[in-house]
C-alpha cells in the first residue's frame, strides 16, 4: 500500500467575521493517488485548498506533509511550497509576467537555482504542457485553456511532488479539458500524487481514483467513484447530479429490471443492459 502523502487531522477554519468554512476535516492523501474533492460552489472547496500549502492557517487541528506537521514560519513554508503546488482556478490570479518563458521561469528563479537549471526546467515544464512555441507570447492574449496550461507549467517547473488544481477544467471546451486531464494523467504517471476541486460529475469519474465530497464545510463521505456516484441520495444531499449511468441504471430499476446501480463505467452500464435483456 502507498504511503501517506498529505494527512489533515481535524482541521477547521472560521474566517474573521465568524463564518466557519471548515468543519473537522479528516483526509489522507496517499502518494501518487489522484484524488477529487468535489461539491457545490460555497463548500468551503477553496479555502480547503488554500490550507494545503500553507496559505492559510487553520484555527484548530493541523496538516501533515510525509508524517511532518506543518509549521508556518517561512523557512518550512518555503518547503511545503516546493512540495505542493497550487494552480489556482483562474489563471489571471496565477499569470503576471510579461510573456509566458517569465511566468514558469519565476518560481525556479525564487529558488534560487542557476541561470541554466532554470531555463532547463521553463524549457520542459512548457514542453510537457505543449504550450514551448508560445513562450515569447503575452499569457493575456492567449485563450482560457492555454493559460491554464501555462499556470500548470508554473507549478511543474517548481517540481513539486503533490499538485493541487482548483477547478482545472472550468470554464474550457471540450477539447481544452482533455488537454488538461491528459496533461494530469501524465503528470500522475510519473509518479505526482494530484488533488483537484470540481462539481463535474463526469469529468471526476473518468479522472479520480479517490473521492472526497464536501458540502458546507464538512466532509460527508469519501471512497472510490462506484461508492460515490451510485449512492443518489448523497449526490443529492451534496447538490451534485449523478452520472447518466447511474441514473440510466436507478430508472431501469425503478421500472424493476435487477441491475446494478453501483456500476459506473459506461461499459459496464452496457454489460448490465445486455445482461437484463437476456434475463
């Protein structure tokens, strides 16, 4: 079994106008996992992240990076970033430089790394995410899914071990989420555990191998996507809409075929109807 990679203990956060946003968190996050946290916009998904390296104190319970608790003076901070890097939902909070070599040159350069290294690790962070012949160019003039390859290249030339995306495929088309999960899968091979926020039901089954679902501030479940996606009466506790496989297999049920409504996989939906045929 893998090792625990990131572990929250108990964690809660009340912001200074007395709003609790986090309520008791427990997670662990195993080494090279790819895990979803998902619910509705106002879960308290972003400000769960924002604890992840540091960006944020919580007012009680604590996180753990390799066993290690997190600190928050600046030298351990310096080291959570470098091992867990955050791309933020929209890449106009991330993108400042004036082109886009500048922009994924910056965190190597904060490290302190040699002129060479970092033009080495710009050089292949740009490659990975396939955005190397747009280097020279302004990132505001690029469009909505290149920037967020460019915000991820950013992160990637850092070379953390744990990425954490909010939202990484919000507002992109169809071929820009691919990009992007294609990118992650890739990332993910090569032994990065990645953590991402979404309320797409579809894109998290086809991505996540562990699910966390937050609903105002508190975890309400957590387990692997066949759990997650066929309990409907959780999905619809946490204002999340069921896969069309899952409610394909519930409205085959109510109608009293034996199915069952704990397959997800489009393939296996399809084993199900054939198999009911038969029956």
């Amino acid at each position: 079994m893998n090792e625990v990679h990131l572990s929250i203990k108990n964690l809660s956060y009340t912001y200074p106008d007395g709003t609790r946003a986090l309520k008791n968190i427990n997670m662990e996050i195993l080494k090279g996992q790819k895990v979803a946290i998902m619910g509705p916009n106002g879960a308290g998904k972003s400000t769960l992240f924002s604890h992840f390296n540091g960006l944020t104190e919580p007012t009680s319970g604590h996180l753990e990076i390799d066993g290690k608790q997190m600190e928050y003076d600046k030298n351990t901070l310096l080291e959570v970033r470098q091992k867990v890097g955050i791309v933020f939902q929209d890449p106009n909070d991330q993108l400042f430089a004036p082109t886009v070599k500048e922009d994924v040159a910056f965190g190597p350069m904060n490290l302190g790394l040699s002129y060479e290294e970092v033009e080495k690790r710009m050089n292949e962070a740009l490659t990975l995410v396939g955005m190397e012949k747009f280097k020279d160019k302004t990132p505001h003039h690029l469009s909505g899914g290149q920037q967020k390859r460019v915000a991820i290249a950013g992160i990637i030339a850092m070379k953390p071990e744990i990425m954490i995306l909010d939202e990484p495929t919000a507002g992109l088309d169809p071929q820009g989420v691919e990009k992007v999960l294609d990118i992650l899968n890739n990332l993910n091979k090569e032994g990065m555990s990645i953590v991402i926020s979404s309320h797409d039901i579809e894109m998290v089954n086809g991505f996540a191998e562990k699910i966390f679902v937050l609903n105002e501030g508190e975890i309400l479940a957590s387990g692997d996507k066949d759990e997650i996606f066929s309990d409907k009466e959780l999905l619809k506790k946490a204002h999340l809409k069921a896969p069309i496989t899952t409610e394909i297999l519930y409205q085959l049920k109510e109608k009293g075929f034996d199915v069952d409504t704990t397959k997800i996989n489009v393939n296996e939906v399809v084993e199900e109807i054939i198999k009911m045929k038969k029956s």
